[in-house]
C-alpha cells in the first residue's frame, strides 16, 4: 500500500527498492527502474503496507490496576477511583518503586504485543514519576525501549497527568517544578521529543496546560493534550490555540473545538480502547471530523488504568466497530495520520520514496482484514530501517 488514488493507496503486484535503511522506489513491478540490488526478497503476494504506527500509549509504567478493574466492573466510576487517591496515582507509587530496568522489561514484554501486531514507531509518555528523579527515569526507560525493542520511540513529557499526594496542599509548587525544573532538565537530557497534558476537572486546568505549552514552545518542542475525553472542557480549541501536533481522545469536543483543530491542522487521535475499557457512551464525532477535514488516527493509549490494550489490530478493529471508521479511515488511521501526530510526516506513515523502509508484511488477502479479525496472528514480517525484525 502507498500514497495514491486507489483504494487503500494500493499497488497490485507490486514492487519496491530499499536501500540505506529507505525506501529508494515503489511502484508496480512493471515498472522496476534498473538496479543492483545485492538482494532479493519474494512475498509471494503478501500485503505489505507502512509498519503500523501507534501514536499514543503509556507503554513504561510499574505494576497494574487489574483491581481497580474489578472494581469499575461493579459500577465504581474511574473519577471516583481518582479522587480516593488510586488511579494514576496509585500507578505513581508502583512506578516509583520499580527501577529502570524492571520498567524497560515488563514495557518490552507488552511492546511485544504491539509489533506482533505489525508496529514499527511508538510513542511512549512519562506521567507516572511525578517528580524529577521518576518522570526522568520513565523517559530514559521509554529511550532504552527504542533500542532494545527493535522499534522507533518518539518520547512525550506528561508531567502534568495526576498531581501527587505530596503536592495536595500546594498544585503551584508542583506546575513550577515540572515547568521550570522537570520539562528543562529532561529536555536537555535529550529525553523529550514532544510535551503533553492531561486536561480534565480530575486533572489540570486549561490555564495550567497553557503555561506549560508555553515553555514546552520556548523550548522549540511540539506539543499534544488528552483532551475532551471525559467531558467538553475546550481542550480541543486549546491544543489548536498552541498549534498541537494533535488533540487525543476527544469525545467530547464540540463543533467550535473541531472547527479550531481543522484551521490549525491538529490530528484528532481516536482511542478506541480507552473508550471501551470505561464503558463510554458519548462517541468521539467522526462525522465532524470528516466535514471539517480533520485527520483522524488511531492509537491503543496503552495504560494500565484506562487502557489495557497491547495490540495495534485490536485498536484498528474497535476503531472501526465502535467508532465507525472505515477500514481505510482506521489504517490511514494507524499509518499516514499517525505519523502527523508525532511530527514524523516526511519519515515515517507511508510508503514513498525517501521514507524509512518501515514496513509490516501481512498474512491477508485483502487490507480490511486488519480491521476484520481480532487476536488472530496476521503479522509475516515487519522490517525498520530496512532490517528484519
Ligand atoms: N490516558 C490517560 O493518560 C488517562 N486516561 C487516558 O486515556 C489516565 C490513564 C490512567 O488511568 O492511568
Ligand atoms: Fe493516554
């Protein structure tokens, strides 16, 4: 599949020239410019499409919340979870007890799930250190995942996720210490690739999230919100206000906020999973979307409290099931708009010369069964850089 006019972009029979870790041509093999290529690989048919892209998880966290689950199954609501100081917080504390190398373990045992289900870029939050030494740990975990677990990891500061019990009696000191301190010295480090928040009335405030995208801007990085999810607090025009790479969740957001994020061009990162796991009823407004000409991904927001959703095809399936997307809609979804999401539109998303050789190859006659099967294995290869994985 490539950038194109047919349906899915697809190339039938087609073929393509990788060299130096990118994609050197695609096209149809009757097409194929001469070459030299040192090696030749057959797929026999095989769909090949870009490695999948998921563009919003929390992947590097200690421990789970599979109690709080069974809470929320007898009807307890997450925020009230939140408020009686478990929810994030409690994560908090299980990823402040874990060292780094513990949080890279268990993050590759359940990366695993994610490449098997064809991704070759993820991108991985902080949010669960909540104060210097913690949020720099989770980051330098989230780098080491890169290396060690043969994808591409782009980093998102998420100092503002929950504010800490030790900061209950002081939220300024908290914002001063993740802006001045914690967002700098994590960014000098090399550890930041893009700033988020989450901005909710269990969370943080609009004025807060503008103060810190303030400085992530000084500082030259882009930024993203978790906005509108659980309920219509402007996240939506607020992510557009401050040009976000994207706006995530966005339940609830209303046509004035999707109207801001078309004129700023921010992707609109749908969450099926989240959704489902909270038993949400208010859909994210596809159709809005549509007319405005917001682009829509697709992402697992993998986390143990909301999320707990390690497969890339599971996200596709719900996406479209629950959401309405087309199948097309959901891979554009988890390919080419996800790559906007993460600032990575020139090397990653698509099959096109230039690119990286990023590629998943699948076990299925026909694209839509990525969205159409769930938990059945569909993934042959995948390749990064060019290299088989
Ligand atoms: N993403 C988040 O960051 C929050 N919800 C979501 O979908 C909270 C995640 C958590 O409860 O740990
Ligand atoms: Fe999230």
């Amino acid at each position: 599949m490539a950038e194109g006019e047919t349906p899915y972009g697809a190339i039938q029979d087609g073929a393509m020239l990788v060299r130096d870790g990118r994609i050197a041509w695609v096209g149809p093999r009757a097409d194929l410019p001469a070459h030299d290529a040192v090696e030749t690989r057959r797929l026999d048919g095989r769909w090949v499409t870009p490695g999948l892209i998921d563009c919003h998880t929390h992947l590097v966290f200690g421990g789970n919340r599979s109690h709080e689950f069974e809470r929320r199954l007898t009807g307890v609501p997450y925020e009230q979870i939140a408020r009686e100081g478990g929810g994030i917080v409690s994560t908090m504390t299980a990823t402040r007890a874990t060292g780094e190398d513990a949080l890279v373990a268990s993050a590759l045992d359940r990366l695993r799930g994610l490449t098997d289900t064809g991704v070759t870029t993820v991108e991985i939050k902080s949010g669960y250190g909540l104060d210097a030494a913690n949020e720099l740990k989770m980051l330098r975990a989230a780098r080491r995942v890169g290396g060690e677990g043969g994808v591409r990891v782009s980093t998102t500061f998420l100092g503002l996720h929950a504010l800490p019990p030790e900061h209950r009696a002081d939220r300024a000191a908290y914002l001063d210490l993740m802006i001045d301190d914690v967002l700098p010295a994590a960014h000098a480090e090399g550890l930041v690739d893009m700033v988020d928040a989450y901005c909710e009335p269990i969370a943080f405030t609009r004025e807060e999230v503008a103060r810190l995208f303030d400085r992530a801007r000084a500082l030259g990085l882009p930024v993203k919100l978790h906005a509108d999810q659980l309920s219509n607090g402007g996240g939506g025009a607020l992510a557009a206000a401050h040009r976000a790479l994207s706006a995530d969740h966005v339940e609830h957001v209303d046509e004035a906020g999707v109207a801001a994020m078309a004129a700023a061009g921010a992707v609109a990162v749908l969450l099926p999973g989240a959704w489902l796991m909270l038993r949400e009823t208010v859909l994210p407004p596809v159709d809005l979307f549509r007319r405005h000409g917001v682009r829509m991904a697709v992402a697992t927001d993998c986390n143990p409290g909301t999320s707990p959703v390690a497969s890339m095809t599971a996200a596709l399936n719900l996406a479209c099931v629950q959401f309405r997307l087309t199948p097309e809609e959901a891979l554009v979804g988890a390919t080419r708009h996800a790559a906007a999401a993460l600032g990575l539109s020139s090397a990653a998303g698509t099959l096109a010369a230039g690119k990286a050789a990023d590629l998943a190859v699948w076990n299925v006659e026909r694209p839509a069964e990525l969205c159409y099967w769930m938990g059945l294995p569909l993934l042959h290869q995948r390749w990064l850089n060019g290299i088989l994985r």
